[in-house]
C-alpha cells in the first residue's frame, strides 16, 4: 500500500485486523521504481478534496486515470 501520511508511511505497516496480516506501507513515490513502476494502482481517496494535489502526484508517478490508475469509491 502506498500513502503521502508521513505518520502511517513512518508506522511502515497497516494491521489488518480481519485478515490477521501486516500490509507495508510506503511512500507513493516508490511506484515510480520497479518493480512497482509497471503495476496497476487503485486510488482510494475522497476525489476533489485535496486541492489538486492528488493530481499532482498521480502524473508525478506517470500515471493515467482509466489506463494504469483507477478510483475506488
């Protein structure tokens, strides 16, 4: 899982309580390395509410909505 919280990305993981797992978190910029450059992303977030800022960061990472970046709602 990739986020831009420094608190959570600094915790470097998301417990699961219903799975039972830890699920690393990194910074969003790691997508731009591979292996994680060429995989598919899911976006869950409150769209229109970050000032353009997730804009930012998705064509920062040479994503494209619709072909390798996707909103979940």
């Amino acid at each position: 899982m990739v986020d831009v919280d420094e608190k959570k990305i600094k915790a470097g993981f998301y417990f699961n309580r219903s799975l039972n797992c830890k699920i690393p978190i990194a910074h969003f910029t790691a997508l731009t390395s591979p292996p994680h450059s060429s995989l598919p992303v899911v976006c869950c977030v409150a769209m229109y509410r970050t000032g353009g800022k997730l804009e930012e960061n998705v064509e920062s990472v040479g994503r494209e909505e619709g072909v390798d970046l996707w909103h979940f709602f």
